[in-house]
C-alpha cells in the first residue's frame, strides 16, 4: 500500500486537520509567552529589569536545549511505536505543563515548568513525520506549508491575544494554553488514526542514534541530505535575528513606537501565513521544490539585506513582501528531505532537524545579540546598526549556494526511498 493510500479520503484530511491545529496550539501558545512570561520573571525577581533580562535568557536557552535533546528521542520513537502515542503524549504533557506554570509559586517552579515545556513542545518532530506518513511525495510541500501557515498565524495573533489576556490577570494566559492543549488532546483521542503502520516501523530504538549527536548520523547516511540540513540549519540560525533585535534596532533606527512595531509584525507575519497557504503548491508545479527552495532564500536574503541598509521606515517596509516569500523555503526543503528516507526514518529525520532547529535557537541570540550591541558602540565609525540583520543576510545567501549545491527534485521516474 502507497504512503497516499495508507489514509484515506476524509480520515486523511482530518488528520492534516489535526495537525495543523496541534502546531498552531503549540506555536499559538509560545506566542502568548512572549509579552507575558517576561512580565511574570519580572515580578518574581522582585521588579529588577536586568536580573529579569538575565532569567529570560536562561529560560530561552534552556528550552533550546531541551528541544535539541528531546526531539531525537521523539522522533525515533514514534518510528517504534508509532506517531499517535507519541503526539498524543506530548499534547497532554504540554497541557498538564502549562497548569503546573500557571500555578508556579517561585521563579525556580517556573523554569523547571519552562524546561518540560521544552520538553513536550519537540512534537513537531513528529507532527514532521506524521505529514510525510500520510502524503505523497509530490504533495508533501502543499502540506508542509499547511504548518507553516500554523507558525504564521501563532505567532502573528499570539502576541497579542496573550497581551489582552493578562490585562486580566497575569496567570490566564497559562490557564488558556492549557485548555486548548487538553482540548485538542481530547479531540486527538477519538478521532487521530495511526499513520504508520506495524510493518513499517523499525524493530528496536537504536539508542545510540537517539541521542542529538547520534540522530545526525541519518543525515550523513544518505546522499545530498546533510548539505540539505545544512541549508536549514543556515535559515533557522538567520531566522533568530527578528525576534532579537527587531524591537531595539527599529525603535533606535526609525523612531518606531509599539503600536507601528505591533502592525509591521503582524503585517510580516499575514505576508508570510498567504505565500504558505496560497502559493506553495503553485511555486512547485511551476518551477519545482528545488526551484521554490532557491526562491525562498534568495528572497530572504534580500529582504533582509533591505530591512539591515533601509534608511528609513518607509522603504524598511518595502522588504516585508520580498521577504515573505522566505515562506517557500521550510516547506520545499521538508519535502526534498523526506523523499530521502523510507517511512520507517521520517520520525528520526524529523527529531535531527528539530535538533538542529535547537542548536540554532541557542545560538543565534548569542549572535546577534552581540552583533547588535557591537555595532551600536561603534555607531559613529561603523554606522551600520543593521549589521546583525546583514549577517543573517549573509547566512541565506550562503545556504542558497548550498541549495544549488545539493537540492535536486527527483523526477517522477526516479524511485523514492522506501
């Protein structure tokens, strides 16, 4: 029986349904995190603004981290013993996570919440695997831009909903992350079907290969896949500049208030959630994954390149539609990954890439928070505030020569892994 035949009809679109719902909680619920957990250390460290700082960061790197380590333990397992036990436990888990939060008496009950949430939040390793299960390999972009969309859209709207919600009370915020988390569990229970079968699930977990560095070994194991990772470990590490300088370096720059930052971001994340759900499938059939892949990073890289030397607000904004085609990159680069691998490696290759995905999230605030700070102290010589944003130009351009280098889109005459 073929991967696109292995659910059918309905159950089959009821289950990218259920998926893109768990991502979109997940993604959701650290967007709320973002106004509010700050706020929360704060108050917990007795109102000082550095020593916050200091914890905020501890709390980032930790949940890195955990992602780095728990994802390859995730995705192999889930090779085992299937995806439906493994995303059912994690969605649970991250429920029960966000209760113990929401009633954390200390800011040590709060990092030991924060370092399980790290923990249950590494199922989109296996969301990953779940999607390249159930679709076929030509269709395996279309889907995997579905969760884009859902990253989009979580942290495009969560920011904000987590704001309004603490207006009321600094703790609901938890509370209705871990509603919707157990709601979607429930709805995961009875209606979720297993999406690997018995037979093509490995026999035993090779734990030396579950661990973060083992679990890389996939990538050296097949032809052109660790250039391919390479190319997102590239993007993911560039990705982390926004979310570190962006509020600091456009306040400094253009004199930008709250409400103006609040729009461009939401503005940002709109463009990119339309190029995920309306242009994906369009861009491959019209130039392929290989081709959507190219696209996407050299766009990228020249949006950014415009948000680093835009010397005004006006033409900073003129980089947001270019660079929301950066949108093409995951879900072309996902689906020429896949067809690397049979059925019974997609968890472990998806645990590598989230692995990876960990890495760079604990390096790239380093980087570019001191970039950042550098070329402020040097302002008067350098005058180049935008110099992070520049080298994470730079990353893309870099991993579009590796692009070149290593995607292929196999036609439809070549055999896929099995």
């Amino acid at each position: 029986m073929s991967e696109e035949n292995s659910l059918q009809g309905g159950r089959r679109q009821a289950a990218v349904g259920f998926i893109f719902i768990t991502s979109l909680i997940d993604i959701l619920a650290m967007g709320i995190m973002i106004p509010v957990l700050p706020l929360l250390v704060k108050r917990m460290v007795g109102g000082d603004t550095a020593d916050a700082a200091v914890w905020t960061m501890v709390f980032a790197i930790l949940w890195g981290l955990m992602q780095f380590t728990i994802s390859p333990i995730l995705g192999m397992l889930s090779d085992r013993f299937g995806r439906r036990a493994i995303l059912l436990s994690s969605i649970f888990g991250l429920g029960i996570d966000f209760l113990f939060m929401a009633l954390a008496p200390t800011i040590w009950w709060l990092l030991l919440g924060r370092i399980i949430n790290g923990a249950t939040a590494a199922s989109f390793s296996t969301a990953n695997a779940y999607i390249a299960d159930i679709t076929a390999p030509q269709n395996r972009a279309k889907a995997f831009g579905l969760l884009g969309a859902a990253f989009g859209v979580g942290f495009t709207f969560g920011p904000a909903l987590g704001g309004l919600l603490s207006t009321f009370d600094e703790r609901l915020p938890f509370y209705v992350c871990a509603g919707l988390a157990l709601c979607n569990w429930l709805y995961g229970y009875f209606v979720l079907p297993e999406s690997l079968p018995v037979e093509k699930r490995i026999k035993t977990v090779n734990w030396s290969r579950a661990n973060p560095l083992g679990s890389l070994a996939l990538l050296r194991s097949r032809i052109g896949l660790l250039g391919l990772a390479s190319v997102g470990f590239l993007f993911q590490l560039a990705h982390n500049v926004l979310p570190m300088v962006f509020v600091l370096y456009t306040s400094h720059r253009y004199g930008w208030s709250p409400l103006v930052m609040g729009v461009t971001m939401m503005g940002t994340g709109i463009s990119s959630v339309l190029v995920q759900t309306l242009l994906i499938s369009r861009t491959v059939k019209a130039i392929g994954e290989r081709g959507g892949l190219l696209l996407g990073l050299a766009s990228g890289a020249v949006g950014f390149a415009i948000y680093a030397l835009a010397p005004s607000g006006i033409l900073y904004l003129i980089g947001i539609p270019i660079f929301a085609l950066s949108g093409l990159i995951q879900p072309c680069l996902q689906a020429l990954m896949t067809r690397k691998v049979g059925p019974q490696e997609q968890g472990q290759l998806q645990g590598a890439n989230s692995a990876m995905m960990g890495i760079a999230g604990i390096m790239g605030p380093m980087i570019f928070g001191s970039t950042f700070a550098f070329a402020l102290h040097h302002e008067a010589t350098l005058r180049l505030p935008g110099l992070p944003i520049l080298i994470a130009a730079s990353m893309m351009t870099l991993a579009m020569l590796l692009a070149a280098r290593f995607a292929k889109t196999p036609s439809p005459a070549e055999p896929q892994a099995v």
